[in-house]
C-alpha cells in the first residue's frame, strides 16, 4: 500500500468519525473532503478528487461567509483537477475565481497571489496561449522577487518556465 493510499484510509475513517460528531455542514467536514480530494489528486483518480473537492466546497458554501478564503483553496485545487483532465477553460474559470476571492481577503501585495498568478500562466501554456502565460508567470516571478529570497525555489522555477514559454514564441 502506497503512502497516498494509507493517507486516504486514515482521512476517510476520520471523515467518518466526523460525521457521527459533527452537524453535516460543519467546517471541519469540508477539510476532511479537501483532504480526501487530495490524496485521490496525487494517486491521478482525478474523477474522485473533483468528487470530494465538490463536495468541499459544497459544504463551505454553507457553512462559510461568500468571500471566506477557503473558497480560495476549493476553487484552487479544483482547478489543478482540470488541469490535470485537460479541461483548460474549467481550470482557467476555478482558477480566476479561486484569484477573485483573495483579491477580497488578501491584502494586494500577498505573496499567496503569486501562487494562483502561476497556476494560471500554467494552463495558458497548456492551452499553446504563450503571451499570456508570460505575462501570468511574470506577475508571479514580480511578487516572489519582492517577498522570497533570491535564491528560493519558488523564483528560479518561475524563471525556468518563462524561458521555456519564450522559446515557444
């Protein structure tokens, strides 16, 4: 048994405990599917992560206030899922929304934006759309220059994929 697998048991048998608990539109459950949906993303059932990060946001859409920045993180990773099916335009949608809600919790400057600014320029590359994913990594890159070291990861992989896009150009 995979680690991805031990992981998916321990979270579904706390998802279970958590619903004798807990009220059936408790925060804590929606973690528990994110959770869920995370495992299943990272073993490629791509079908059943979408399932569990739908129902995730299903319950924080009842349980949270509209602009709660945990909306954030459904439409976040309901988007990687997208991405991952090939279903670009989905990805894009999940992943403008996921960015409009921290626009309203974040304050501008957040270095969480040049996360989302980056998952965004990644669809558009896959999408063959290589000027906008530029201007999307360079967003990224800008922030991280001005809230990570030089010498992070983060910026010398942003870098990377904009040489790669301009060699596409």
């Amino acid at each position: 048994m995979n680690e991805y697998s031990k992981a998916l048991s321990s979270y579904e048998r706390s998802l279970e405990i958590q619903k004798i608990a807990l009220s059936p539109n408790h925060p804590d459950l929606a973690s528990s599917y994110n959770n869920i949906g995370a495992a299943y993303d990272n073993m490629g059932e791509y079908s059943k992560a979408l399932s569990s990060y739908e129902r995730s946001l299903e319950i924080r859409k009842i349980a949270l206030s509209p602009n709660h920045p945990d909306f954030a993180q459904s439409y976040n990773n309901i988007a990687g899922v997208y991405n991952n099916m090939g279903e670009y335009l989905k990805a894009l949608s999940s992943y403008q929304r996921s960015l409009e809600i921290q626009k309203i919790a974040l304050p501008p400057n957040h270095s969480d934006f040049a996360i989302f600014y980056h998952n965004i320029a990644g669809v558009y590359y896959n999408m063959d759309e290589y000027s906008k994913a530029i201007s999307f990594y360079e967003k990224a890159l800008d922030i991280w220059q001005r809230s990570l070291p030089s010498t992070h990861p983060h910026i010398e992989a942003c870098q990377r994929n904009i040489e790669v896009v301009k060699e596409k150009l």
